[in-house]
C-alpha cells in the first residue's frame, strides 16, 4: 500500500485555513468491473471500515447530484452524503455535509493494469476543525482501500 499525507496550514488575511489530504492506495486481483459495481453501489456499505449503514434502497447506483444519509460507527447520528462526480470505471467523488466550519471529500479511483487493479482512495478535509476530525477518523480511514480489496476479492471474509 503506497500512502501520501499532507497537512497545510496558510493564513489569508488573517484567517488561518488547515487542509489535511491523505492519499491511500493498494492493488487487487478482481477484476475491474467487479471492484467498479462494489463502490458505485453506494447503499452497500458492508465493506467499509466507518460506515455501518445508509438510508438508501438495495443496489442504486450511485450517479451525481444523490443526496442521501449514513450512519457512522463513530455516532447514531446521521450524516448527509452527496455524490459530486462519477465517471464510469474511473472515479466516484463523495463530498460529506456534517459539521459546520469543515469540508470533507472521498474520491475513489480505479485502474486496471498488467499487475492489476489498483484502487486509489483520497480524504480532503478542509476547514478550522478538520485537524481535529482527522485525529479521530484516521484509524478508520487508514483501512478504506484495503476492506474495499478485500470485499471484493473475498465477499465472506469481511470482518465487521
């Protein structure tokens, strides 16, 4: 797995902005169009290490402009989800509405090589309060690229 971290702090007349990027990425042997039907199938959240469910009806495809709800492992409470870009076999990009005063985004790619498929994961927090966000999330997002790998290569073998 390949990691790239990044935490930028700038002032802008006065006011200071925190970004936090982190990029993870890992390689599977499913083929493309397994691993591509795992992610845009946005109400399966089975797979994934913070999301234990969504409000969102078995097997819709995820297509930009859907507004809907997932519940963390954090929190009961609900937090709304928006779908900005996809493009298919290539990028699904989600953008999280949870807390004022900090933007999250998840964009997911893929790419299918010689040696595989390769799954690309970045988290973009932005906002005076994502360094403390990312403190809390980061154990879970530190396993996003890899449960996905595993989901798809082995349906049973997820671990709750």
């Amino acid at each position: 797995m390949i990691l790239c971290f990044s935490l930028k702090l700038w002032a802008n007349k006065g006011n200071y902005r925190f970004l936090v990027y982190k990029t993870y990425r890992t390689v599977s042997n499913a083929p493309l169009d397994i691993l591509w039907q795992k992610i845009v199938n946005i109400a399966d959240v089975s797979w994934h290490p913070l999301f234990s469910r969504t409000d969102l009806p078995r097997g819709l495809i995820a297509k930009p402009g859907l507004f809907y709800q997932v519940v963390t492992k954090l929190t009961p409470i609900p937090v709304r989800m928006f779908v900005e870009n996809v493009r298919p076999k290539e990028l699904l990009a989600i953008r999280i509405l949870a807390i004022p005063g900090m933007e999250q985004r998840i964009t997911y790619q893929v790419e299918s090589t010689l040696c595989g498929t390769y799954i690309c994961c970045s988290i973009t927090l932005k906002g005076w309060l994502s360094p403390l966000m990312w403190w809390w999330i980061r154990p879970y997002c530190d396993r996003v690229a890899i449960k996905l790998a595993q989901a798809v290569e082995n349906p049973l073998a997820i671990d709750g």
